[in-house]
C-alpha cells in the first residue's frame, strides 16, 4: 500500500491513498507502514515506537523547508529529519504533488468533527488534507477545495489592508486568532513591520480604552480579590499542562492611559503575541493574566459596560497577599514558567521586582526591557557617531521621568558605564533626573530609595527641564515622563548648543504621548540629532534630505529574553542578561543603517535578533549556574534554539480518545 518512489538527499517521498490512513516513519530512515485509522491502540504504539527521541510537539520546522501545492489524489509525504536541499524545493516540485515535512510528529487530539474546526490551536480553515478529514470526521464541515498555508495569508492580508482605520484592523487580527492561531502567526510572521503597531503599541491602547465595549471572546486567565485563597486551585481550570511564559498586569498604569483595570488584559495579549511571532515561543505555553485587584478609575466605577470589580484597589498588606498567593500558585502548577511583569504602578513595580526576582524567573519589562532597549540604542547612537562602547562612561543624561521606567532606564545605563570601567559614584554623576516637581536633587525632603543615588548634590532643588539642560549640558536626553510635549523646542534646541549631535529618546507611548515628535527634533536640530522614539514616526523631510526615524521598541528584546530563558530553563532573570542582549541588540545594527541614523535593526529582522540574544542568554544563564540545561560551547546552544523556536506550520493531526493519549 506504501512504496517509496524517490529520495532527495535524506528525504524520502512516500505515497499513499487517500484512504484515511497514515504514515509512521523513523526519523533516521526509510521505515513506513501503513494503519488503518480504526486500530487507534496499534497507531499509538506504532507513532511511540517509531518517534525521534528529540521530537516535541513544538513542531519547530522553518517555513522555508516545506511547500505545497494543490491538493491531489495521492499526498505525498517527504520524510526524515535532515535538511532538504534547496534545489529540491524547486526542481522536485511537481503539480498535483503536496510536500510536506514529516519529520514533524503527528499530533494525537481528543477532539473531532466540528468541535476541531472551532479550536484556534488545532483549526487549518479550508487547508485540512482530504485523509485528515475523514480521520477527524470533518468532510462535508469544511469547503470542498482543499487549500494551502500560503494561499490562505495572502487571502487574509488582503481584507486586513481593505480594513479602514487601526482599531478595525485590531479586531479582524483578533478575531482571525480566535478562529486560527497557526494562520495568524504566519501572517504576523510574514508582515510584522506593518502588524506588529496594530496588535500591540500603540493600537493597543485604543484597543483597552474600548475593552469592554468590544469585549468578544475571553482570552488569558483573570485572578480577582474574590478568588482569595482559591488561586492554587484555579490555576489547574486553565487546560494546558505546560506553560512556558506568562504575562501579567494588574491594569494599574496601562501605557501612559493610567488604571484601565482589567481592562488592560489587552497588553499581555499583546505582548504574547510578539513573544510567538517575534521570539518563537509555541501560542499553547504562553498565558495572559490580568490581577483584578478594583480599580481607582472613577468612569471604570461607574461604567455599565466594565467587565472587572467595581471597588476600590486594594492597597497594603491585602495587595501584597493577592500578589503572593498567585505567584505561589502558578509556580506550584508551572515550577519551569517566566512571568514577566507589565504595566504595574510606581507605586508598586519596582517593590514586586525587588521582592520576588530572587525567588522566581520573572522581570519587570517596563524597568529592564526598556532600560536593555533604550542602552542599546545609546550604544548604536555613539557607533554612528563615531565612538564606541567605552565612550559610554563619558556621557552626560538628562532624563525626563523619574518613575520605574526612567528609573529603570537610567540604572541599566549606569550599569553599562559601570561595566565600561566608570566607579559606580562617577556613574551615578552622569545622571541628571527631573520629575514633575523639577531635577531631584539631594535636598528633595520625599524621595524612594531607587531615586536617592541619582539625588544631585551640586544642583539646585526643582529646576525645569530647561534649567537642567542648561546645567548639566547633556550629550543625551531621555523621556520617560508619559507626558506628550515635554521636550518643548526651547529646551531641543539649548541642548544642541552645547553638543555637536544630540541624541533624543522621547520613549513614552502610545504617540500621543511622546515627549516630541521625529519632525520636530529633526526641525529644532536642522536635522543634526541621533533620534528614536518609543512610538513609530514616519520619514522625515527636510532641506532636500529624508530622515527614518526607528523606534525604540521593547520587543527588540524581551522575546529574545524569553526564548533564552525557555530554551535554558534558567531558575532566574538577572541584570547581566539584559546587559548582554542590549549589547548583542546593538551590534545587530549594520554600518549603512547607522549612517543613516538608524541604531536599531529592521523589525522585519526580528526573529533573527530574538535568536542572537537567546543565544547570548542562555550563556549567561549557564556561566551564572542558573540554566538548568547545558551545552558545551557557543555552537550547541545555537542549535537547541533554533530547534526550540516556534514556526506556525499545520502539522498532522490524529483524532485519538482520552484514554489513548
């Protein structure tokens, strides 16, 4: 019933009928036999005597290595676990003939018939193959034509560009995920630069404004004030049995919104997504989470519509209990997970980082992604400027915003000048910190002990941003105050008197929210300024020349920590880490993008950027004893990322009961 009909290299090509049945294969040779579908105790004992001991239900196949065409009579199935040529990607393709990988383990499912087509995780649309349709009892439930992966994106990216307005296109994006989780990923893979602003910053924000009011499906887990002394019990209603990387906010500072509650669910989601895409974590171990723990949002107390706990937020040692109570319970289920921590307060975020980072795998992205990020773009700015890394302890900053992320910022930069060769007093002395109430200096009477390094003792007490420019005359001016204007074009242009080619960061978001624009730094410096923002801005003109500005974006480097962290399985995140993937961030720029003021790569290059750093972070993680994986050198831990890096392909699938699998 199986014949082998010809081999390309290692790959071995093997057809069959469309009778329903399957193709177990060893992954090492030409080994096949055929099952018939019915016999589920005999496919189960074949699929466990033939897998590769390496083999996952990651399904980590690069998109590249496989192609279909339209559906035949006969599939063919090209077989082994070595690399196909490129020459046979083309010169072996023949119609009527669909290719696919099948060293990719099939997949034994619980579900069948329809209720496999309304699972995201499991649903092809119209791309089932006919023998998969009758294995899950699905023919008739679906289109007649049988479809492939590609077809299908570019179906899709054609009504998402027919959409007007970005919110709408947010919605189609979400209900495209709701429906097919491998298809979505494909396409935000395919078009990231261009999706990557819609699915999170700064759409998003707008998304979370209207979370209730567009409220569609529920997505993540939510943990509120009610479900206190039940959370250890609750975590196990959340049905995968393996989570890698978990997201979670309370809704307390929600970008620059301020308390959206629950309704800031829409950043975890968001950011989740971009872990997939950008860095390669299966969708299946990734888990939002929003802690409702009230809210001080007087429209959010009053609103119909408002989908959390209409009280006020619990404060003191009634949130520090909620918080320790679920961190408990997620680690008791899910001992190996990353939690990071999104959008919390200042009143709170540094106090969680610091009490909890020595105890579990977690990090705040708000305080060291943005620090990791906006460190490595000062080091592209003094690359393009002519200087190196060393020259990072001669800078003088000015930053506007003194809350966890300026904090955040400022400390990582401070540790980068430590590590340049700076004393961490002379460090310290290249910090000039304005907050609302003007600079801190060491006279201000209230003050948290993160600020007090940074407290100036040579300045006056509450001087504006332009006083402080004026003083401290910094080579770098930072914005973290998530105000929009506050680099007004008086204090731009002071800061250039003093300094031959100014670096702005304006890195507060969503847009509206940014310190300055890209035109107006251009403007106010005639175009002499190393800029990049939080927010995207568009191409600037000015005397004859266009300007590409490049946004300073977390997700440059929080997916590329994860997938490090994961593919380790390292116990904790730590400060050197986020140093080496700021530094790997920067050398990831190329000479003629720093020439054209670019100092951060394409996001279209972002899941090549996310592999470096995990590479460079499981390293670290092992030189530091925390990895609970090892590999030999450089060249090991380069494989076993690449192996564990998500690609959204369809993989077979097998209907199998519970007691089967």
């Amino acid at each position: 019933m199986w014949r082998q009909t010809s081999r390309v290299g290692g790959w071995h090509k093997l057809h069959c009928p469309p009778n329903g049945t399957f193709a177990a294969v060893k992954s090492s040779g030409p080994v096949s036999c055929s099952v018939p579908l019915v016999s589920r105790t005999t496919t189960r004992s074949l699929l466990q005597q033939h897998r590769a001991p390496s083999v996952t239900h990651r399904f980590t196949t690069s998109m590249s290595q496989s192609l279909a065409t339209a559906p035949a009579p006969y599939r063919s199935y090209v077989t082994d676990s070595s690399t196909l040529p490129t020459h046979a990607l083309t010169s072996q393709k023949r119609p009527g003939v669909q290719y696919t990988r099948f060293d990719i383990e099939p997949l034994l499912v619980e579900k069948e018939g329809i209720d496999i087509i309304h699972d995201p995780l499991y649903n092809k649309g119209t791309a089932f193959p006919y023998p998969e349709r009758d294995r899950l009892n699905i023919r008739g439930l679906v289109p007649p034509r049988c479809t492939i992966i590609e077809e299908q994106v570019e179906r899709v990216r054609t009504r998402f560009y027919s959409i007007q307005g970005n919110l709408a296109r947010y919605v189609y994006l979400q209900s495209l995920r709701d429906r097919n989780e491998t298809l979505f990923y494909r396409l935000l893979m395919q078009d990231i630069e261009n999706m990557a602003p819609i699915i999170y910053t700064p759409t998003v924000g707008e998304a979370c404004l209207q979370f209730g009011s567009q409220f569609r499906r529920a997505r993540g887990m939510y943990f509120s004030a009610a479900d206190k002394g039940e959370m250890s019990a609750m975590v196990y209603n959340w049905p995968e049995r393996e989570v890698d990387v978990i997201v979670v906010t309370d809704g307390s500072r929600i970008l620059g919104l301020g308390d959206l509650g629950v309704h800031g669910m829409g950043i975890p989601i968001g950011k989740l997504s971009l872990y997939v895409a950008g860095g390669g974590i299966h969708p299946s171990r990734t888990l939002p989470v929003t802690l409702d723990v009230g809210t001080n949002n007087e429209t959010a107390l009053k609103d119909p519509f408002y989908l959390g706990l209409q009280h006020k937020r619990l404060s003191g040692q009634a949130y520090d209990e909620l918080i320790d109570e679920f961190m408990q319970a997620v680690y008791n289920r899910w001992p190996n997970c990353l939690i990071q921590f999104e959008d919390f307060s200042n009143e709170h975020a540094m106090s969680l980082l610091q009490k909890y980072q020595n105890s579990y795998c977690c990090f705040n992205d708000d305080i060291q992604g943005t620090g990791a990020v906006a460190l490595s773009g000062v080091l592209g700015a003094l690359r393009a400027i002519g200087k190196d890394a060393h020259d990072l302890r001669n800078q003088r900053i000015v930053c506007l915003g003194a809350g966890s992320a300026g904090l955040g910022v400022v400390s990582t930069i401070v540790q980068g000048m430590v590590e340049e060769g700076a004393t961490q007093e002379e460090a310290n002395r290249n910090v000039w910190l304005v907050d609302v109430a003007g600079l801190i200096s060491d006279k201000r009477a209230k003050m948290t002990d993160v600020q007090r390094p940074f407290a100036r003792p040579d300045a006056t007490e509450g001087l504006s941003l332009l006083e402080t420019i004026r003083a401290a005359k910094p080579t770098i001016l930072l914005g973290l105050s998530g105000k929009g204007g506050g680099f007004t074009e008086e204090a731009v242009r002071e800061m250039a008197k003093h300094v031959d080619t100014p670096i702005i960061f304006p890195m507060s978001n969503p847009t509206h929210l940014s310190e300055c624009s890209a035109e107006q730094a251009y403007n106010w410096t005639n175009g002499n300024v190393i800029f990049a923002s939080g927010s995207p801005f568009g191409p600037v003109s000015l005397n004859g020349k266009t300007f590409t500005p490049t946004q300073s974006n977390n997700m440059f480097i929080y997916p590329g920590i994860g997938l490090g962290i994961v593919t380790c399985k390292s116990t904790r995140v730590t400060s050197s880490m986020f140093y080496k993937a700021a530094k790997t961030l920067a050398s990831l720029v190329s000479p003629e993008a720093l020439a054209k003021g670019k100092v951060y790569p394409e996001i279209s290059d972002i899941r090549e950027v996310s592999r470096q750093i995990a590479i460079e972070v499981c390293q670290v993680a092992a030189q530091e004893g925390f990895a609970r994986i090892n590999r030999r050198n450089k060249e090991e831990w380069t494989e076993l990322v690449n192996k564990t890096m998500y690609v959204p392909e369809y993989v077979p699938l097998i209907h199998a009961p519970t007691h089967y699998s």
